[in-house]
C-alpha cells in the first residue's frame, strides 16, 4: 500500500491563527474507509491543519470501512450520535449514496455538516504498460466490445466511480450495464488491484491519484475537470479535450453526529473558519490534489441539500435511486 505523500509529515505550522477555548485533549476523525484513499486524506489533512491551532484537540484517526460508509454512518447516527469531538469524513461519493437510498431512510438532515476541506475531480487511469494511451483508446474497447475491460471502483453500481464511467459510455453509446466493474473499498484499494493486475483500468479521483501518479506505474488518460489541473497532473488532458463531454466534480469534507449539541458544533465551525483564513492551509490543501471549497456551518448545509437533489435527479436516470 503507498503511503501518503511526505508533505502532510511536513507542512509550515499554522501558528498565526487564533485560539478558542474548551477543546478537549484529544479528538477522532472516522475514515469510512479502508487506509489510502481520498477519505484517509480527508482526515489527515484536517489532523494536520488543527495541530497548531492553539486550544485544538489533536485528532486521532481510526479506521471504519464497509458498505461504502454505511457503517460509519449508520453507526455514529445510532450509537455515537452525541459524541462532541468525533468528526467524520465524506466526499460527493457520500452525498450520492444518501440521494440514493443507499443509506436506508437516511437523508442530509440526519447529521450536522461541519465543513468542507476541498474540490476534487474524477479521472479514469490505467496501469502504464497498458495498451490504451489515451481516453478514446479505451472508449473504442469499450464499443468495440463492453466486457473487454475489467474496470475497478470503489464501490458497487451507482457509486460516484460507476456513475462517471456510465455517464463515459453513455456519452459513446455503449449501455453501461455491460460494463465490467470490480467493485472495491477505496481508492487505495483500486490502485492496488490495478498494480496488481487484476483489473485493467480504474475510475477514481485526482487527490487518491495523485498519490500514485509520480510511481511511473500509472497511466492518466483524462481528468474530469472544465480545465486541466495544476500539480501532479497538469499534463493530463480533460474528457473535454478528447471529444467526452464529461465534468465530474465532488467535494470532501467532515461531518458531526445528529446529537451533537449546538455549542460543540459550533465550535468545530469556528475552528474550520479559522484553519481555512490561513494561507498555509490555502498550500495544504493544493499539495493534497485539493482545490478550493471552503464552505462551513450553515452554507455547507444548504449546499449539501442541493447537492443531493442533483444527484438524485442525476441518478434517476439510470434507475438507480431506491424508494423507501
């Protein structure tokens, strides 16, 4: 398993930002997920921007995959749903399982959305010796034959990685139903079984990708941003460039249990306001394959709402949005 860039083990302090009181001596921040993926960022780069904030708890991560965050989420919901200093990472793979249904009855009101850390973008890869050098080398296996190539995700049908290469086929008239997916825990997960063979190309994102991209064993074809992206990937073509009109944006960020009470919520609110003011966390977060999205509080919520309207509406199409 690679392990995370040596940036987060070295980044300029935060010792401008101002103080608050009350924190406790140590606080947690829940991966969904196995280590390695763009969620285990997530809570790293939220570990790391509060360290030097003074009167911050430093955060300890642990670790809850299964069911695509439906563990965590059902149980910090049930069991640990007043825990005031247990944060919770997601992504728009979250907000798309809650439109869903994938959660159960679960919906955006059921937590308190605390902050979002960054933007992030879909990309499809292959491993470097692979026969496909560009996007429409591998959209021309897919017409050619849709069961030619063994595409790993996280997750299962209708998780953000399936959408993004079902949106991809439909674009090039194959029936995405015919596809071929694995479906895996994380994006570390994803890299690891391409590395190892077992699946031939991955849906994924820039952040997780960018973590393997300098090993010279993974092979970009396109990005799925408006633009191609600074950093690690800037020579990436977009979807857009070869012909796919195809963006996929998606956002990552923390939430709190429902029973958090308002005074502890706020508080985090306020820590985030305070971390995200900062010009070290501006560099953090795009040496994280992060781009701006800074909303907190109430904006994030109301975000978070529409957000999950869309996707639900986006889903509704390929009858994937189950009714409870």
């Amino acid at each position: 398993m690679k392990t995370l860039p040596t940036f987060l083990l070295s980044i300029p302090l935060l010792a401008s930002l101002p103080a608050f009181a009350g924190q406790p001596a140590a606080a947690e921040c829940l991966v969904p997920s196995k280590p390695g993926g763009a969620m285990d960022l997530s809570c790293k780069l939220a570990r790391k921007a509060l360290l030097e904030v003074p009167g911050t708890p430093a955060l300890k991560l642990s670790y809850m995959p299964g069911g695509i965050g439906a563990v965590a989420w059902h149980t910090i919901v049930s069991q640990r749903r007043a825990e005031p200093d247990t944060l919770v990472a997601f992504s728009g793979g979250s907000l798309l399982n809650l439109a869903q249904g994938k959660f159960g009855k679960a919906g955006a009101d059921d937590v308190r959305w605390v902050a979002g850390l960054g933007a992030d973008y879909g990309v499809i890869a292959v491993p470097a010796d692979s026969p496909y050098r560009t996007l429409r080398d591998l959209v021309q296996a897919l017409q050619r034959d849709p069961q030619a190539v063994l595409i790993g995700m996280s997750g299962t049908v209708g998780s953000q990685d399936w959408m993004k290469m079902a949106m991809l086929a439909q674009l090039a008239g194959v029936d995405p139903h015919r596809l071929r997916f694995v479906a895996l825990e994380g994006g570390g997960e994803e890299y690891t079984a391409m590395q190892a063979g077992y699946v031939q190309a991955v849906s994924s994102d820039a952040s997780e990708t960018s973590l393997y991209a300098d090993s010279g064993k993974v092979r970009v074809l396109a990005v799925l941003a408006d633009k191609r992206l600074p950093g690690v990937l800037a020579a990436v073509p977009t979807a857009r460039e070869q012909g796919y009109d195809l963006v996929w944006p998606l956002i990552r960020g923390l939430w709190m249990g429902p029973g958090v009470s308002d005074a502890d919520y706020r508080r985090w609110v306020r820590a985030f306001d305070q971390v995200q003011a900062s010009p070290e966390f501006a560099r953090m977060r795009a040496q994280a394959g992060l781009y701006p999205f800074s909303l907190t509080g109430d904006a994030l919520t109301r975000y978070i709402k529409q957000a999950v309207a869309d996707y639900k509406r986006q889903a509704r199409q390929f009858n994937l949005v189950r009714e409870h």
